[in-house]
C-alpha cells in the first residue's frame, strides 16, 4: 500500500513538473495517458484500488500550461520510466 502511494504521488509530482511551461498542448489526453500508465503500472499489486483524481490533474495542468513537445513526449510514453524521461520545463 505505502508503494503503491508513493508510486501515485511521484507520477503526480511528474505530471506537475511537465506542466510548468506554458503552451497549447492538449491537457485531457496527456492526464489521461499518465492515468492509464499508472492504472497500468499498479495492475495486480496489493492497493491498487488507488485512482488518480483526473479532474485534479487536468485543473493543474490547464492552470500552469503544457507545451506541444511535452504532449508528445507523454503520449509516446509506454511506461512510468518513459514517462519520466520527458522534459520537465
């Protein structure tokens, strides 16, 4: 359960930092690849009932900004480590 926690609060820090530029990339897709990742990620482990809050995510990302390279870079990503390999800036 505290991996499990830890897992979802280190890819809400991820999606946080990928959205502090300013931009026109598409928010909605981008929060709802990351949700679909970590989904994908926590499959089979003990507390994986955990959700990302969607709404919250994509608020965040609307508020601050994503560029279209960020877009790209989170919706190329086919897991966590991918997804932590796009820029944060």
């Amino acid at each position: 359960m505290i991996k499990t926690l830890s897992t979802f609060f280190a890819v809400l820090l991820a999606c946080a930092a990928l959205s502090a530029c300013g931009g026109d990339g598409n928010c909605e897709k981008a929060v709802d690849h990351i949700v679909q990742l970590i989904e994908k990620d926590l499959a089979g482990r003990e507390g994986a009932a955990e959700k990302a809050d969607r709404a919250t995510l994509i608020e965040q990302c609307k508020k601050d900004g994503l560029t279209q390279k960020q877009e790209d870079c989170v919706l190329n990503a086919k897991s966590l480590p991918d997804l932590n390999k796009c820029d944060r800036r």
